[in-house]
C-alpha cells in the first residue's frame, strides 16, 4: 500500500500527512440553542473503526470541536488517543459555538470549562492546535480582548500549540477596501487576523470554489505571506462533487442534521451541481474512487502549503479518500479542470 504523503504545515511547523480526518461527520445529530449542528446516520462503532483505520492508514492529523456532536466526535476521538497512544497524533480542537449555561461561548469562564472538558474528552492534557470556531465575540466584541489573552496563555503555558481562526469562504485582501458582496466579510477576518496573531486558518475550498486574478491575493496567498498554515476543509462538497445525492429523488434529514436547512440539498441546488460537473465525470469517469482522486488531488495542487480534511462516517469512505491519490494530476489536467468548470474568473460555486 502506497504511504501516505506528508508535509510540514506553517504555523504548526510539524509534518503531517497531507489528508487529515474531520471529524465533524462523526459527532452524529446534533442541535445548539434549536439549530441543526449534526449528521444523520452515524453509528458510533462504525466511526470509531474508521478512526482506526485512518491511523493505520497514516493519517496523522485529527480535526474535531467541542460541538461537533455535543462532545461525541471528541470522545470518540478521545478512545482513539487510549487505543493507539497520543504520540504521532496531531489533534485540533475548537471553542466558541457552545455557551452552555453561561452568558457567552467566548466568556472567559465557558472558555475554560470547554478547553478542561475538551482535553478530558480527547484523553490528553494538550491540543496541536485550538480554533476560534466563531466570529461572534458579542456586542462591539466585549468578549474578544480577554478571549485573545486566554488562547496567548494556554498557548504560552505549553497546553495549546497554534492558535487557529476560521477564513471567510470566499476572501480576496483587496476586497476588504471594495464595496462588493463579500468585502464585509473580507474586512472582518483581517480584523481577527490583526488582532488574534494565528498560525493556523481554516478555510474551505473545492472545485467548484472561484478563481482568483493576478491582482487579488486568495486566502492561500494570504497565508504565505504571513507564515500561516491553511486547513482546507469541504474539499469532497460533503459528498455532493461525489455525485451522492440525487436532485430527481433529494434527499430528507432530520431536524438535528445541518443538511436540511443547508440550500447547497434543495433539489435545484444539487440539480445545477450535477449539471455543472458532468463534463469533470464525462472527462475522468463516474467511479467514485477517481471522482475523490480527482477532487482531492486539484485541492491539494492548489495549495502545496496546506492539508486537506476529509470527512467520514465508516471506514470505507476514509479508505478511498487515502488510498485513491494516485499520481499527481498533470499541468494540463489541472488547466482542462479549470476549463471545464469556470467560465469566468469570479464565479463563485455553488459549494463554496
């Protein structure tokens, strides 16, 4: 079996291999304050055997959050950590979603009983890395100066390592000085970039994500300059760049899957998804394993700096996720990839 490729991502300045598990899809059905968080149809045995084959499979990099699953995918996580040892397991973990009872996620008190439950979930004492997960910091941002200093602390006191915040889904830096649709939101994350210092981003990006121009620096270009890492997640589309989900029969999920209220599953979204990429399964086949090699290597060519996240439910999904890469894509696959998906340079996806 062919090893699994690593490498060393800024920012956390360790080598990781280059497909890590998120593991978001393996919290199961989920709510916070009445709104669907989770995923339907997860069975815990299952998930914890795909966590196990995952490591056996070399995949180092393990990305969960204290809501994902109200604490689930940690703990399960976390018996993965008891089973196979902390050692040569790179775990980030995520606050800021979850009050609790407390006024506020990023009050200081529920901030420190999340970290304190997080690491008891996850069976150890430290973090690789710990996400901002939102950019909510409260009224005028009351919250955001002492959540600042928390994360420094922890960080200086050994028990976080890289300290990591989300990017928009769509950002350019130059769009943060425009007026246009995402300039908002542009603008707001190099506040928190500015203000927070990280060394990780999260940010997601698929085929179907636009191109950017010559004069726009991207999220990747962004975090080069600045010496940061880049988590890719959403790289699959969960599942719709798959062809999993059929627009004349879509599917229905429970209130407690974030899916049905996600207009990315309306019947019509997934109806233009799947129009949009017949020619992509025209070009490179319909077998989902060279659909995911296709998908995973253009993300992973695009961004040479960063790891992509892939989500899973049962072992045969992270299987084919680790062990369909084959050969890189060539230069001129990747231009025909482009070709066939973007007919301007700003068009956005429907998936991003």
């Amino acid at each position: 079996m062919p090893t699994l490729e690593r490498r060393v991502l800024p920012g956390l300045d360790k080598e990781v291999s280059v497909i890590g598990a998120g593991c978001w899809t393996i919290g199961g059905p989920a709510a916070n304050n009445g709104v669907p968080i989770g995923w339907d149809d997860v069975d815990p045995h299952e998930a914890f055997a795909a966590l196990l084959k995952a490591h056996e499979l070399g995949v180092t990099f393990y990305d969960t959050a204290d809501v994902y699953g109200l604490g689930r995918s940690e703990r399960l996580l976390g018996r993965l950590v008891r089973e196979v040892g902390r050692d040569g397991l790179i775990i980030s973990s995520k606050v800021g979603y979850f009050a609790g009872t407390g006024p506020h996620p990023y009050h200081p008190d529920q901030m420190r009983h999340q970290l304190n439950t997080t690491l008891a979930n996850l069976s150890t004492d430290h973090l690789d890395a710990y996400f901002f997960h939102s950019n909510d910091f409260g009224d005028d941002d009351r919250y955001l100066a002492d959540a600042i200093k928390l994360m420094h602390k922890w960080h200086a006191d050994g028990i976080i390592g890289a300290i990591g915040i989300r990017a928009p889904h769509v950002f350019a830096q130059q769009w943060a000085d425009g007026d246009g649709q995402h300039s908002a939101e542009s603008a707001r994350f190099l506040k928190l970039f500015q203000d927070i210092a990280p060394d990780v981003v999260q940010a997601r990006f698929n085929l179907l994500s636009p191109l950017y121009g010559p004069d726009e620096t991207d999220i990747f270009a962004f975090a080069r300059l600045h010496g940061v890492g880049v988590l890719i997640k959403q790289a699959l589309g969960q599942g719709v760049l798959l062809g999993g989900y059929d627009p004349d029969r879509p599917p229905t999920f429970s209130h407690t899957d974030h899916r049905s209220t996600d207009p990315a599953f309306t019947a019509e979204a997934l109806r233009v998804a799947s129009t949009k990429l017949a020619p992509l399964r025209d070009r490179f086949g319909h077998d989902p394993a060279a659909l995911v090699r296709v998908v995973l290597r253009y993300v992973l060519q695009s961004a040479p700096d960063s790891i992509v996240l892939t989500g899973f439910r049962h072992a045969a999904q992270i299987h084919t996720n680790v062990t369909c890469l084959g050969n890189p894509l060539t230069d001129d696959e990747l231009v025909e990839i482009r070709t066939l998906l973007h007919s301007t340079t700003h068009e956005e996806g429907d998936l991003t």
